[in-house]
C-alpha cells in the first residue's frame, strides 16, 4: 500500500497530509487559500492520487507560510509513500494546453531535488493569491518529494490558465513517473541500484 500521512506543526502553520499513490483521484482539501485548494484538487484529479489536506495558517498576515509548508508536507508526504521507490517508472513528463496557453512539465522521481521554474505571470495576483508564490509551491514540493522538475510555460495571456496548466502538468507527470513499471516491478530504476546521487 503506497500510502502515507504527514503532519507539519510550527509556529505558523498546522499541516495535515494523506495521499494514496494508488487511487483514483479523489480529493478532500481546506487550507483556507480558495485557489490553492482548487489547484490541489486538480493536482489529485489528473495524478489519480487520492490526496486529503487540512491546514490552518497565519492567513492574517499573508499566504506565503501556509502555501509553502503545505508544498513542504505534501512532498514528504509523496517521498513517503514512495519508499526506496522500487518499482516505478521514474520519469514523467506532460504538454498541457489550457485555450491559449500551452505549459510544459518533465519530472525525474531521482531523490536528487531541483526545480527549474521558466514560469512567467503578467498580473501579482490571482485574486487574493500571489503569484510569485506559485514558485515556492513547486519548489517546497520538488525539495521533500525528491524531484527533478521543470516547469515551462511555453505562451499563455491567461494567468489563470498559466497557473492551473503548470498543476495539471505536474499531476500527468506525476502520474506517470510514480506508476509501477510491471516489467520491472522488483528494481529500483537505476544503474547504481538505489536513487539518489548520480544515476
């Protein structure tokens, strides 16, 4: 059962986490942020990764601790429930058209964290919601899930667009690279026999 739950707890924020890799898509989100909530039940939908949240934050003074911390809980969380990662596909990638806007997203689940963000907002907010912390999402989630990510918004004019595809994009490569390879279900994909380093 690749499932894990995570709990993160400061000063700022208190996090709950649940997802089941191997699910169907289903979501259950309250983190008091309308627009993150709606793109984490995209990022449930289009993964097939069953995915509950609940966060209570210092939205009083602004979104930035709420929305990174649930990036940092939801990547351990993922790491989690990958284990030592035996079995997957390991890469995924995604080309997501949203009307005019076209986003492109390639992951490696290598343990080896980094983000490319070539991403590109023409407004500083999404309602209430900054922008710039888009990036700090996709960067707290790629440290803790253990990704290699690069996000490419290639055109768009629609912000909302522009956001929501970078999410979609990421759950289909997610989608991919999390699912277990049956040719290869016993091994962990990698020359050097574990992930992690350079393989």
């Amino acid at each position: 059962m690749r499932q894990a739950s995570i709990e993160r707890n400061t000063r700022e924020t208190e996090i709950t986490v649940t997802v089941d890799l191997d699910g169907t898509g289903r979501s259950d989100i309250a983190t008091g942020i309308g627009f993150l909530d709606h793109m984490l039940e995209q990022l449930s939908r289009h993964s097939l990764i069953d995915l509950v949240v609940r966060a209570k934050g210092d939205l009083h003074i602004d979104f930035h601790h709420t929305t990174e911390d649930i990036g940092i809980a939801l990547g351990q969380a993922v790491a989690a429930a990958l284990g030592d990662r035996k079995g997957i596909t390991r890469y995924g990638d995604a080309l997501i058209p949203m009307d005019e806007t076209l986003t492109r997203v390639a992951l490696d689940c290598s343990n080896r964290p980094w983000l490319v963000w070539n991403v590109a907002f023409t407004r500083p907010k999404l309602g209430e919601f900054d922008t710039e912390l888009f990036r700090e999402w996709f960067g707290a989630f790629a440290q803790h899930a253990g990704l290699t990510l690069h996000v490419e918004n290639l055109y768009g004019e629609n912000n909302h667009h522009i956001a929501e595809s970078c999410f979609k994009g990421l759950a289909r490569a997610l989608r991919t690279a999390v699912a277990v390879d049956p040719r290869a279900a016993d091994t962990v994909p990698s020359t050097k026999g574990t992930l992690g380093g350079s393989a």
